[in-house]
C-alpha cells in the first residue's frame, strides 16, 4: 500500500466576514489593524484602500489583500457608491494560496474582471459561517477551498488565451491605474515593472492600445482629474496633485486636453 505524504500545516479558518451593502460616498473606515489576512471583493462602485500609507485605488471586479499587521484606511469614492464583500483568514494555507494567486505586499490589487462565481461562494461562506448546525465547520472549510480554487481558475482564465504581449501590455495598464497618481513614471520604469526591454514595450503598448505609454498616461489622468473637480470643495491645487502634476504643469496639459481650464470646470459644476 502506497502511504501519502502528510502535509504539514495546512491549516486554514475564516476569522471574520461580511458584505457592506451600501457605503456612502466619501465614507471613511479606519485606520485599522488586523493580525489575518483580509480579501476585500470590490462587486459594485469602486474605492480607494491606503495601507502602510500607499494608496490603492480599486473598481468592480477587483480584490484588495491585506496582510497581517497592516494598518488600513478605505475610502468610498466621491462619485460611485461602492460595494464590498470581504472575508478575513488565518493559517498556513491562507498564506500560500495569496502567494499563488501573486498578491504580495506592494502589490496587493487582484483583477478577476467578469467572474461572477465569485462573490457568488463568499456569499455562501457567509451564510454558513452564520449558522450553528453539527457538523457545519466541516461543511464551511470545504467552501472555503472551493472558493480558493475557484480564484486560482479566475485568475489563470484572465490570462489564459492571450498572446504574450497582451499580457504584458494588460500588466502595465493595471500598473498606471494604481500609479497614476506618483509624478515619476517613466516608460523605462513601467517596462522594468513587467520586465521586458524599453523599445520592444514600447511598440507593442503603442500596437495594442493605439497610444504611447505617454499619451495613455495623460488620457487617464485627465480624465481622473475631469472626475475629481465635479466634487464640491475640490480646488486645482489639490486634484493636480492627486493625478500627479505640479499645479502649474497640470493646468496647462488640462487646457491642452480639454480646450478650458481647470478653474472653468470648477466654476460650472459649483
């Protein structure tokens, strides 16, 4: 008889869970410090996560992970309610499966854009973590590494059927998106981020998206900018710098892309 090899410590227990319904915008949670692991699924709106004092902005369709230790601040995005649900674990197999699905702190954002399971099985782990049936912790850890192979698949369909340059490509905008906000970004930054050479980046981001690395930068910080001045209080001073300009330089790429300055959009949305 062939006898297996014990694992060892393969532990794993949900701590904590729940599913925030409604948040209002401009909502503010924290700081907060967990000692678990927390998975926070974005299924509606979108908002912004500050751990360890970096900010992560996240939309529909995205995880955030926090790690053990980290303090936290979440915010609702000023203009889109935003809805989460999240679950918080413990042990060693919550570190190893956060490790495989590539979360890492610095980089602690998961895309898992269309997969609708999902948040369908967190919900589930919390409708059993609530009852107190014999038998219902085993009936529970089943469900949670269900739902672990579940985002392992999601994560490998997302990426599964796309050329090479598709990917790398998909991995620097997703790296602008979290960045876009930091004043020094360069194209030999965003290519060293995905590890590919600066010239051969460059061609096929321009191939794919129809922009330079350049020029996307700019639409979507523009567009980032566009947003935040409707927000009443907002003053160009400080949207320039949450989309990563100086005042003075934002004012006239803003004027650039729009035809109007920022001042004027502040004028008539207030």
């Amino acid at each position: 008889m062939h006898r297996l090899k014990a694992v060892k410590d393969f532990s794993l227990s949900l701590r904590n869970c729940g599913k925030d319904r409604y948040i209002p915008k401009g909502h503010i949670f924290g700081p907060t410090i967990s000692g678990d692991y927390i998975m926070q699924y974005c299924y509606a709106g979108c908002g912004v996560f500050s751990v360890e004092g970096v900010t992560y902005p996240v939309k529909k369709g995205e995880c955030m992970i926090t790690f053990p230790g980290q303090q936290r601040i979440e915010t609702a995005d000023g203009l889109t309610p935003w809805r989460h649900i999240w679950l918080s674990f413990e042990g060693a197999s919550a570190k190893h499966f956060f490790s495989m699905l590539g979360a890492k702190k610095g980089s602690p954002v998961i895309s898992f854009f269309g997969q609708s399971k999902i948040p369908y099985l967190m919900e589930k782990i919390i409708e059993l973590s609530e009852k107190t049936e014999p038998g219902g912790e085993f009936i529970l850890a089943s469900k949670l590494y269900e739902f672990f192979d579940e985002c392992l698949k999601a994560k490998k369909d997302k990426t599964s059927g796309l050329k090479v340059k598709d990917v790398y490509v998909s991995h620097a905008v997703n790296y602008l998106e979290l960045h876009f906000t930091e004043q020094d970004i360069r194209v030999e930054k965003l290519a060293e981020s995905i590890g590919i050479d600066r010239s051969y980046f460059y061609g096929i981001f321009k191939e794919i998206t129809g922009l330079s690395p350049k020029e996307y930068l700019t639409d979507l910080r523009m567009k980032k900018a566009a947003e935040l001045l409707k927000i009443p209080g907002a003053t160009v001073t400080n949207v320039a710098y949450s989309v990563g300009y100086e005042p003075s330089v934002f004012s006239k790429a803003f004027k650039s892309y729009f035809g109007i300055n920022p001042s004027g959009c502040i004028d008539n949305y207030n």
